[in-house]
C-alpha cells in the first residue's frame, strides 16, 4: 500500500498519541437515503447531502488506484455510495507503481480510466505534460473552495490550473509498537533518537527483535530518511534538497545517512537483519510486529496512521497490543510528514467531473472517516465522523496546520527519481539498507539519478 504524497513539514506537532482505539467502524456508506431532484440522496434521516451531484442512469465509469486490501474495501464504499447518488456504474481498477506507468500502457491501448488516484504530485505533472490529465470542472472546484485550504489546492494544479482533487491524506511521523514486548523489556516510549535507539538495545536485551522494516517497498526507505532529514536538517535545506536546489552530495544529507545508518548499521536491531527486511513487504512490516503475542518478529514498525488498517487484519487490538508515539526528534523538533493522493480526470465527460465533485465533498469524506485508517484534508468534515479520538487528533492537527503544510520530497520529485520501484531512490536507499557504510557512495547515486530525473 502507497498513500503516499508525504508533506514536508506541517507547522504542528502531533501530541496525546500513545494511547489510541482504532477499533470502531462507520456504517458501510451506503446511505439508504432518498433522491433528491438532483440525483442526490440523503445519507441517513433527517440528513442533507453536502453536494449536488448530475443523474448518470446507467453511464460506466473506471477509477484506477494502487489501493488493495482493506484500503480498496473502504474506497469502493465510497464509490458505491457515488453510483447509489447518481445511477452510475463505477469500476475500480487495481494499478501498479509507478502509476504512471501503468496509465501510459492504459492509455496507449484506448482504454484510460475516467479518473485515476495519484499519489504523487511529480505523477500529477507528468500527467499534465502527457496531455493526459483534464481540468477539473467548476462544480468540482466549488468543493474545493469550499473544503479546502488553498495549500491543498495549490498542490494539485499545475501553472494556475487546477487538475487534482486531494482525497486522502495520512500522517507518517509515527512509530507503532507490541505493548506487551515493550512491557516485557520494560522499555518506555522514546521522544528523541538517541532514546529512541537505546530502547532499541533495551528490547533486543529482552530477546525480541526491535525494529520491523518494510525493505521491500522502496518508498518506506525514503520516509524514514525523509523525517531524519527534515528534523535533523531543517525545514529550510529539505525544500532546497526537494526542489534539487542542493545537491543530495551536500553535507546535510551526509549526516542523514549518517544517522539512519545507526539503525541499519546494526542488523540485529532489525527483524531478519538487511536481507529479511529486503525481502518484506510494506503489509508483513506491520502484522508480523502484531502477532505472536509477546514474541513477535519485532517489536515496532514506523509508518503512517494508515497501518490501524493492517493492524485490523491481526488479533492486535490498538489501544492495548498496539500503541504509537511521534517519530523522535533528530534534531530541536519531531517531524511532521504526511500524504496523500488526487484524483485526476484522465476523461472528458459529465461522469469524471461528477466523481471529482463527490470526491471533494465533505459527505465523501464522512463515508471514508468513518472506516478508520484514513484523515481527510477536507476542512468541512466533522470530526466526529472518524471513530476514535487519535484519529481525530491527527486530522485537527493536519487541517489546524493549514497552509503551513508542504508535501514528501519523494514525491514531489520526477517520479523516475522519486517513484520508481528498483530505480532512483528507492532502489539507491535499498542497497543503502544493504550496505549502510557506503555513504559516500550513496550520496553519488543519488545525485547522478537526482541530476538526470530533473533535467528530463
């Protein structure tokens, strides 16, 4: 699973997260409620839909997105509730990353889908320059205002013109862990790295492995050196080293590696060492941190809220097997990221432009808040709507930081650089993984892929 348009810096620090129960789900977002005269229905009694949405009696529609599992589950309902509104039919079909890729290949045999979820704003440009992606509609960008806050805007437009609408966002300053294994170890929650570390060498003392790395997704890497970059850097050099403005030989991203390095320069502090994280997948990083009891693969996993949704899938409960505490700080604060992802109209027509209205509306985001394992950046949603308190923490923070927010520097990258399974970064920070001393030599790849994704 991707989400991930990771933000930069959020001018906001996420507190009062340890304790979580992200058991509750919504309703299944089917509505049951009547038409209205514009193809609308009511979500439940007494309710009023947010948005007006056009008749599509019988019109077909396709949405493309890298979600599986519980992720896609909770999409489609959002999708069914849009077919229920309007009478369309909507597909979803399953992509592959690099998703431009995979719509280069749709694209080229006649069939593109009316609509595809990106989670890049690098693939968004790209898009854009293949002619591919349409402007979104008037009414689609009423929502926007309307929800919106301008930065979330401004992230899906390209030189004025407004392509992406920002569905999903997540929180990935995050580390989860086995409270049993952390009570067994008499390990507590760490707020710096240094600390953080050192409970890392009090829970392998104990006989548990500490740490659990999802290597095999070449994007995982990239968070964990993003949010050592931005605390330890600063908030300053990480837009210069996302806008290639500096290079990645420069010193600061030296003492990055350097750091990350502590961790994955010591194989024993990580589940299977180098070779078994290489060969785990982002969705077996966290289950095999959350089963087994009190003998798990690992202790803790880092990554974004959107892990309670693999965490569902073990007996773990969150709140008490399954607690979480911020990424700790490198440098003075810790940091901020998180992500996202757009959907763009790869088709002219009355349906895509409908589906981006739905998807840009605060009833869209009720359905999906209420599943768990999502944070919508639509200001119009009522916090109630997601089913515990932590949820609600992280996405007051996310919509309280406002424009102050700035997306990953992976994704904001070419997507051949930033994007790409096996090539740029992600492989570069594979083998870094494999071999965490070479950080000169890691530096060099970085630059020289860096140096040719920007210039094409």
């Amino acid at each position: 699973m991707r989400t991930t348009l990771r933000i930069r810096r959020a001018a906001v620090v996420f507190t009062a997260i340890g304790a979580l129960a992200l058991t509750g789900c919504g309703d299944d977002g089917d509505g049951g409620g009547k038409k209205t005269d514009e193809g609308g229905s009511t979500t439940g009694k007494g309710s009023t839909p947010s948005v007006a949405l056009p008749k599509l009696d019988g019109e077909k529609l396709s949405v493309a997105a890298v979600w599986t599992g519980a992720e896609q589950a909770n999409f489609v309902k959002v999708l069914k509730e849009f077919e229920k509104r309007t009478g369309a039919q909507v597909t979803f079909v399953p992509a592959q990353d690099p998703i431009v890729n995979f719509l280069g290949t749709k694209i080229a045999g006649g069939q593109p889908p009316d609509v595809a979820m990106i989670p890049q704003v690098g693939a968004i440009q790209q898009a854009v320059a293949k002619k591919w992606a349409k402007p979104v509609g008037d009414e689609a960008k009423a929502q926007l205002s309307k929800n919106y806050a301008k930065v979330w805007q401004g992230l899906g437009a390209v030189d004025g013109t407004q392509y992406g609408v920002y569905y999903k966002a997540a929180n990935k300053s995050l580390i989860w862990y086995n409270t049993k294994a952390f009570e067994n170890a008499g390990a507590s929650e760490p707020k710096t790295w240094t600390d953080f570390l050192s409970t890392a060498e009090t829970v392998s003392a104990s006989g548990v492995t500490p740490v659990s790395v999802g290597g095999a997704d070449g994007w995982t890497l990239t968070d964990w050196f993003e949010n050592i970059y931005l605390s330890q850097a600063g908030p300053e050099k990480y837009d210069q080293l996302a806008q290639h403005k500096i290079k990645w030989t420069d010193p600061s991203v030296k003492d990055a590696l350097t750091t990350l390095g502590q961790l994955f320069g010591k194989p024993s502090l990580i589940a299977g060492g180098a070779d078994g994280a290489l060969q785990t997948e982002f969705p077996a990083s966290v289950t095999q941190t959350f089963t087994g009891g009190d003998q798990p693969k690992a202790a803790m996993v880092y990554e974004g809220d959107f892990v309670g949704v693999n965490i569902a899938q073990t007996k773990a409960k969150i709140g008490t097997d399954a607690k979480v505490f911020p990424f700790p700080a490198v440098g003075a604060e810790s940091p901020v990221v998180t992500g996202g992802d757009a959907a763009v109209a790869l088709k002219d027509g009355k349906g895509a432009q409908a589906l981006l209205t739905w998807l840009a509306s605060a009833d869209a985001a009720k359905i999906a808040a209420e599943q768990g394992g999502f944070i919508s950046p639509n200001k119009s949603l009522d916090p109630s709507a997601y089913p515990n308190d932590v949820q609600r923490t992280m996405a007051k923070a996310l919509i309280a930081a406002g424009d102050a927010v700035r997306f990953d520097m992976s994704d904001q990258a070419p997507q051949s650089f930033g994007g790409t399974p096996g090539k740029g970064e992600w492989k570069t920070l594979q083998d870094f993984l494999k071999n965490p001393k070479d950080i000169a030599g890691t530096q060099a790849k970085l630059e020289s892929d860096a140096a040719k994704a920007y210039k094409s």
